[in-house]
C-alpha cells in the first residue's frame, strides 16, 4: 500500500497530500522503488480512500471545520467584541484560497502577508514580531517553502505557533503537555490517515526516514503514543535496507538517493510520503497525476485535512487566549524576609534582598511576554495593551492611602501602602498591588533622600527606583523645554520678520510644492479658515495665521529641571547679541512641577495625552486670549517626546509583590497622585477580588480631597477604602507638643510616653476622618508603629479613633518586620471593602470658581470664609471668560497645617483663608488657587545628602542614599 502526504508547497495551508491504493505515487523515490510500489496489493484500505474518492478524508475535514465553527461561536456568545485571526507568511504568492474558505466559515479571518523571495531573515523576524505583538492574532503560520533559521522559528510565540515547530511547542509534546502546546497539522494528519486505514496498531514498527527536523520528532512522539515501534533516520544510515525491511510503515520526509533497490520493503508495507514538494510528485503514465488537483482527488482531500489541522490549532489558541484573560489567582511566589534587629538602613535592606527577574514577576501576575519592554533585570515598562485585552474583566477594590496632617519628616504613607500590600498578596495570598508616584531626583540630592517606602516595606532594588528609573522624567524635562524654547523663538521670530516672510519660512516650499502640515491645518480651522491651499491666503489671512502676538507679560510656561538650585528661581534669558534684545526674565521649576506631569498623571491614554497637551496655555495674546501648545504647533512633538514615559513601570516590593511607579506631580500646585493609567491597569490585572493600593501626597485635607474631586473625575474611579495613616509622633505634635526640624534631634515628649499629648493630639485625626467621611467612604485608620511609641499610646489613639467613626483602627509594624506587621490593618482595609459606600464628589463642577473654593475651605479645612486678593479675583475673571469656569480646583496649600500658617497646629478654626493669586492648568484640567507663596524650585542646604552619596569603582554598589 502507499500513501502519499505533501505537507510543502501550494500555500500556507501546508496541505498538498496524496493516498493510493493499489497503484503508487511517488515522492523523489528511486524507480526500483516505484516497481515494487506497482506491486503492492491494496490490504486493509476500504473503499472510500481509493484513488479520485477521498469521501472519508472529506468527511474529517467537514467535521473539523463544523466542530470549530460551533467552538468559536461558543466563545463569541461571551466575547462578542472578539474575531481571531490566523497569519500566514509566504515567500511568493501562492494560493491559499481553500484556507481562506474554512477560515471565513469557521469565523476566522486571514491575513495573507507575501514577502519577496529576497527576503532577509531580519526582515522576516519583523513581520514576524508585528504579527505576535497583534493581539487579533490568535495563529501564526511560517513559509514552508523556505529553509529558516531556529532564531526565525523561534521568534513566534508559542501561543501562536499553529504549526507546532517552536522549540518550546515540541517540548510540551514530547513531555505529553498537549493541554499547552499545538502537535504540527501535518503529522496530526498523517495519524488520522492511519488510524482510517486501520494501520494504527500496537507494536506495529515505523521508519521515518529522511530530515531529523522538528515535524520528524512531533510525528515519532505521535506514534510512539500510539504504541508502534518508531525509528528516526537518515538516507546515509549503513543500516537503512535492513531498517526498511524490518518496517510495516515507511515515513519519507526527504527525497531518497538513486539506487536503492525493490527488495528493500516487505510485500504489505506501507509508504507514506510526507514533508514533501508538491512540485516533487511524479508518477507512471498509467497512474494519477496528483498536480492537477482533480476536484474530488485524495489528494485535494488529504491536503484540506492538513489546513483544517491548522484551522482547529487556531481556533483552540484562541480559546486559550480567551482562558488566560479570564481573572484567576496569581501564582505569585513571594520572597522571603528575614528582618533583623535593630533595623538596618533601607539601602543595606534592599540590598539583601534580590529581587525576581522583571518577567517573572510579570508572567505572574498575568502580563503576555509582548505586553512588558524590560529595562534590564529589575523593572520593565508595561504597555497599555492589557487594558483592551482585559477589559470585560472586573475591576478591584480599590484603596487610597492618606494621611492625618503630617510633621515635616512625614508620616510614611509610602511605608504604609507596601507594607499593606506585601501583606495581602505575599501572606494572605490575595491578588494586590500597589501604584507609587516616581521621586523627584530633586529630594534625592538635597534634604529628603530616597521615596521608595523604608524598613522592610519598600521598593526594589531602591537605587534604581530613586534614580532616574526608566527615564519618564527626563522626558518630561524635555518635552516642558522644547515648549519653552518654541514660545521664545516664536517671540523673536515674530518681533523680526513681516508676515510674508513668516509665511514663507512657516510654509516652505519643497520639492515645487507647498503644503499645510497638519497641525497647521488645524490653527487654520481655528481662525475660521477653510482654506488649504496655501496660496490661496488673503494678506490678512495670512496675518492672523502667522501672528500669535504673545504677550511676554503673560507667560506662564516655565523651563524646568529635576535638581534642587535656589539660582535658578529667577533669571534672565536671551541676553546674547544674537538674540536681538528680545530678553525677559524667567525662571526654572522642578521637573515635577511642570503641567506635563500632571498631565501623565491625569491622562487616560494616548490619545487623550495628545490633546491634553495641545490645550497647555502658555500665556496670553496681547488681546487677552490664550495661547496654547497646539497654537505654537508643537503637539505632535510634545507627544512623540512623553510616548514611552505613558507606560507605567513595573518594579516588585521587598517581598516579590508588585508595584506601577509611574509620574509624579507636586502635591501642591498640582494633585500628588500617581497615574491614572497605573491604576486602571493595576486593577484589571489584580481582578474582581484583588486589591490595588496608592496613596495621595500630603495630609487628608489636601491629597486626598484633590485625589477624590481631580484624579476621580478623570479616570471615573471609584475608591473602596481610605487607609488613613497616623503617628504617634504627629498627634503629639498637634497636642502641643514641640517643634519638629528636619535635622533635629525629637524632643523627650515625643520619646517618652505622654497620653495627655496623644489625647489632645487627637482632634487633627478625627478631622481628618470627618473629611474622609464627606466623600462617603469608609476609613480604616493605621498607626504607623515607632520604636518609642508606647502599647498605651498606641492603643489610646485606635480607641480614639474608632470611637471618631473610623471603621477600624489597628497599629501597623511593617517598617520593623514587612508584610507580616500589616496583617491587621490587611483584614482590616478586606473587611472594610465588603461595605456599602456613596462615594460622592464635594462640589458640582458648575458651581462658580469662588464658590468651589470656598467650599473646600470652609468643609476640607474649617475655615470661616476666603478672602481673594484683587490680582486672584482678576484671574478668577479672565478665566471665566476664557471658557475655563467649570475646571476643578486644586487648593496650592501648606501641607503642614489645616490653615494657611504652617505653625497653626491641630484644628485651626474661625480664620479666613487668603487666595494671593490664582493660576491655570489647562491642558492638566484644573484651577490652582495659591494660599501664600509656593516654591517650585527647592534649594539645596548646609548639609545636603550627596555628601553621603558614593559609588564603589570596583563594585560599583551605591551607598548614602539614606
């Protein structure tokens, strides 16, 4: 008996095949083979594989398609949103017009790429990675009319490698994972031939002869299974007459040499010739020419039973893919701790600890190899894909750590919201992560040093984390000073050209050409212009296109950097002769103060990114109205600048958890939230019963308000649970206790116990619960332990607490132990997750700009009333009339009171909160109100932390970051 199966040529099906009965076919085999061939009786094969019938092979390949059809429909009743597709890659254009009939009835649909036969293996890999990073995509077909190489085959994903020849795939099979990996279409196919012919039997002896290649291995694995005897050689093998004549079945995967004689085979064996050409078949005059592909032919048959292998491989990866989106608990493998005591520095802390590679943490939580760009071993940018990939998945809880008016050396919100999450996730074994703002280098260097939490509840490895990290920053430092650079050269431009000229340096001509760019386009559409064709502008048209007449006056736009330099707070710029007199003064901010962190903080994705930049008021026209990036044309470039710097960057805490560090704007002219982008990804990854925890900047009263009335607008987040943080230290200090300064030893009252302190101290925690309370939320406090508070300090202020409407109050030790010293205030926060809340905002965004500021004053910091200089009421107006009246309002306050007056400790009452000015972010979409002076640039002191900072030659370790 032979049987014929080309898995080669004609296409991306892979499914040029051919059975014979009684006559032979022959695949580059040797004439004393076709002879004998000639003579093979047709044993054990039924009728309906005979030549020109191929029914029962029509039949499977029908019933396979059916059975696919039924199964993707099945999946669409609960993804209806979702349409696989299956690649196919060639090199020249063959047909694949069979394939693409099963696929459309099946419900896939196909993208046929053909690639030239000059094709380089790094072109190759191109298409080959635009295909996998394709989440449509749900199979990958390669060139089987091309010799690749392993890095080609390799660089499909194994989830999308349909043909099952990655190495991964064929390691799954040969381990019998079938439940992961895709058995090659080819080799299933020749086993269906088999088990139809009956040949598939115990003890039954197998020769493939021919490759040694992956197909050759999934195939002598299939058979194996099946209980034959298999045997995988070469041509060349001294042995191969005896193996052949020792064969029942003969498996031929490479053309044979000449010479080899009819006594080779036994009189009943059967030849199946596979991974052939089709090009290759030959056969006598008196025999069926399989390369007309007669309709009805075995081999159009057999060959459409190979494609439908294909189609089911697709069909079963996207059911997969469907599965993985599907919430499930992390396998999450926590890192051990072993605190000691007394508790070393956080960088020697960090340092012994050593972290989970980056993708290991990602493949952990459930993020697609694709999805994460690895920035070396210990962080990775996370792209935004997950959100569209998992976006019929329900959201988790979602907690927002704050804080009671804090001393100046803080409170440890950062230490809290790791400390809580190592808790759940690495000792209750809940999915849960937290989302942290990035640290300003400014800081770093100066007084405050690193943000990375402390003790044993932080960031890992800390150095990085407190040193540039993934670079978002420095792309904010450059997109803010390309703004700045582009309003001044506009200035001198204009002040130095006519309009014609302006004109015709604005809109060149190139190449005899002139044209608009987009941008461009879009100022026209503006001004009421409907023209495009630049030469059909007026003189006056072209006057109001190339004059934004910006008022120096009136610029708000500063240059920035992330370094603490008090010289910097005022300067004078463009004093150079060549810059023609245009100078004025400036200055420079933080980078974190710049509207372009805020706006990555607030932004909801590209798109919305891009707009929010373009609306950036730079200053005003010398007519009053605003001027704005998209004005000044650079948008587009603005965006092209922060592109990377939208992705949320994943890092781990000290116990293999998982952390979003992403933006970081100033909590006082700005909202001090992280990103709205990490959050929404954090909690589409913990899922329905996970946990995702950030904190807000400042104390309750300013980072909490403006993390409920700002950042939950805009991102349409509802929180479950406000973690309110609390210390010994500062409710002494708002009972009347001493001074605290940064660099200062702590007076004996707040080393020793002091109950009366802790007492009187109170009333700022409970107005803070209070506060918390008015946006419906419900409020578990936690008391940040220190070494010298008291048991009766600690449980006086729980007590406290509770009886101030706080849902729980519990003492927290994860600085001293990690996760395990949160496990009260975790059960705690679970617990008070599961109640019924109303979360509400505080004031109706319709509300008049005065009357939203009076309302945060009187209800957030119990003032009596506000009182607005004439420069604030002035801008109050302009504002109005410039359409921006319905924006939120972002109170610029001390954090170090609930006044204006840093030294009004407590619950300061009956004063009036003065309003100095009032200012804009209009592309961040918000109304900053200042309360006294803010600065936005810090300076360096006396003493400042880099004197500590060092770095080993030899080593290169980093130490004195704490």
């Amino acid at each position: 008996m032979w049987m014929s199966l080309a898995t080669r040529g004609r296409g991306a099906a892979a499914a040029a095949a051919a059975v014979t009965a009684g006559g032979a076919t022959w695949c580059g085999l040797p004439a004393g083979l076709r002879g004998c061939a000639q003579r093979v009786p047709a044993i054990g094969i039924k009728d309906e594989l005979a030549p020109g019938s191929g029914t029962r092979v029509k039949r499977s390949v029908r019933q396979i398609i059916l059975n696919c059809k039924t199964e993707l429909a099945d999946l669409q009743k609960n993804e209806p949103r979702f349409h696989p597709g299956l690649a196919i890659l060639q090199i020249t254009d063959n047909d694949i017009l069979e394939v693409k009939k099963m696929a459309a009835e099946v419900g896939l649909h196909v993208v046929h790429i053909c690639l030239p036969e000059e094709t380089a293996t790094g072109e190759l890999l191109d298409e080959i990675m635009k295909l996998n990073d394709d989440p449509k995509i749900r199979g990958l077909v390669l060139p089987h009319n091309l010799i690749m190489s392993d890095a080609a085959i390799n660089a499909v994903l194994p989830e999308k490698d349909v043909d099952g020849i990655t190495d991964v795939n064929l390691g799954r099979l040969v381990r019998g994972n079938f439940n992961e990996c895709f058995v090659p279409p080819a080799a299933s196919a020749i086993i269906e031939l088999l088990e139809q012919a009956d040949l598939c039997a115990f003890g039954k002896k197998v020769l493939i002869v021919g490759e040694n290649g992956s197909r050759e291995a999934a195939l002598q694995k299939l058979l194996q299974m099946k209980g034959m005897v298999v045997v995988n050689c070469q041509w060349q093998n001294t042995n191969i007459m005896e193996l052949c004549h020792q064969s029942d079945v003969l498996v031929v995967t490479s053309p044979a040499p000449e010479g080899l004689g009819e006594d080779w085979l036994k009189a009943d064996t059967t030849i199946i010739a596979y991974n052939l050409p089709a090009a290759g078949f030959t056969s006598s005059s008196n025999h069926q020419d399989f390369q007309q592909d007669e309709p009805g032919s075995s081999h159009d048959g057999i060959g459409l039973l190979t494609a439908a292998m294909q189609i089911k491989n697709t069909v079963e990866s996207s059911n997969r893919w469907l599965k993985q989106q599907q919430h499930k608990k992390w396998n999450l493998r926590p890192l051990k701790l072993q605190p000691i005591s007394p508790v070393p520095s956080d960088i020697e802390i960090s340092r012994a600890q050593t972290p989970k590679p980056i993708d290991v943490l990602a493949k952990e939580i459930g993020l697609l190899q694709s999805e994460i760009e690895a920035y070396g071993w210990n962080k990775a940018k996370v792209k935004l894909s997950p959100l569209d990939r998992l976006k019929e998945q329900p959201d988790g809880k979602y907690v927002l750590v704050a804080g009671i008016t804090p001393t100046p050396l803080g409170e440890g919100k950062s230490t809290v919201t790791m400390g809580l999450v190592q808790a759940l996730a690495a000792h209750l074994g809940t999915n849960a992560f937290a989302c942290v703002r990035q640290p300003s280098q400014g800081p770093t260097f100066g007084v405050k040093g690193g943000a990375a939490g402390g003790g044993y509840a932080q960031v890992i490895p800390m150095e990085e984390f407190n040193l540039h990290l993934t670079g978002d920053i420095h792309a904010i430092t450059a997109a803010n000073n390309l703004l700045a650079a582009a309003i001044d050269a506009r200035i001198l431009h204009e002040g130095s050209q006519s309009n014609q000229a302006l004109y015709n340096r604005l809109v060149p001509t190139i190449n005899g050409k002139r044209n608009f760019s987009s941008i461009q386009l879009a100022r026209l559409t503006r001004l009421g212009i409907q023209k495009k064709d630049p030469r059909q502008l007026a003189p006056e048209e072209v006057s109001k296109f190339v004059r934004l007449d910006i008022d120096p006056s009136t610029i708000t736009w500063q240059r920035v950097l992330d370094t603490n330099d008090r010289f910097l707070r005022k300067i004078t710029i463009g004093q150079s002769n060549t810059e023609k007199g245009f100078a004025r003064e400036c200055q420079f901010d933080i980078a974190v103060a710049s509207e372009i962190m805020a706006i990555l903080a607030l932004t909801n994705g590209l798109a919305d990114m891009k707009t929010r930049l373009g609306r950036i008021v730079v200053a005003n026209d010398r007519k009053g109205q605003p001027v704005t990036a998209e004005d000044l044309g650079v948008t587009g470039a603005l965006a092209v600048l922060m592109k990377d710097a939208l992705k949320p960057t994943l890092m781990q805490t000290l116990e293999g958890t998982p952390v979003f560090v992403h933006a970081g704007p100033f909590a006082n002219i700005a909202h001090g939230s992280s990103s709205i982008l990490a959050d929404k990804l954090a909690l589409k990854l913990v899922g329905k019963e996970g946990f995702v925890v950030t904190e807000a900047g400042f104390g309750a009263d300013i980072g909490m308000e403006k993390f409920f009335n700002i950042k939950c607008r805009t991102s349409d987040l509802k929180p479950n649970v406000v973690v309110l943080v609390a210390t010994i230290r500062a409710l002494k200090m708002h009972g009347g206790g001493p001074n605290v300064t940064a660099g200062k030893p702590l007076s004996k009252e707040y080393t020793e116990e002091n109950l009366k302190l802790v007492t009187d101290g109170c009333c700022n925690l409970q107005k803070q619960i209070e506060i918390a309370q008015l946006f419906g939320i419900p409020v578990v406090v936690a008391v940040n332990v220190f070494k010298t508070d008291t048991e009766a300090e600690i449980n006086l202020a729980c007590q406290i607490a509770k009886c101030s409407g706080a849902y729980d109050a519990v003492p927290c030790n994860h600085w001293s132990i990690g996760g395990r010293g949160s496990l009260q205030l975790a059960e705690a926060v679970r617990q008070a997750a599961d109640q019924k809340s109303s979360f509400n905002y505080l004031y109706d965004l319709k509300m008049p700009i005065v009357e939203k500021i009076r309302t945060i004053a009187q209800k957030v910091y119990g003032a009596k009333d506000i009182e607005l200089s004439p420069q604030a009421q002035s801008k109050v107006d302009l504002y109005i009339s410039q359409g921006f009246g319905e924006l939120p309002i972002c109170m610029a306050k001390t954090h170090l009171s609930l006044s204006h007056q840093p030294e009004c400790k407590g619950v300061p009452t009956g004063f009036v909160l003065p309003i100095r000015d009032v200012r804009a972010s209009i592309g961040a979409g918000f109304i900053y109100p200042l309360v006294g002076t803010m600065s936005t640039m810090p300076g360096l002191p006396t003493r400042s932390c880099f004197y500590d900072i060092d770095i080993d030659s030899d080593t290169e370790q980093i130490s004195g970051l704490f």
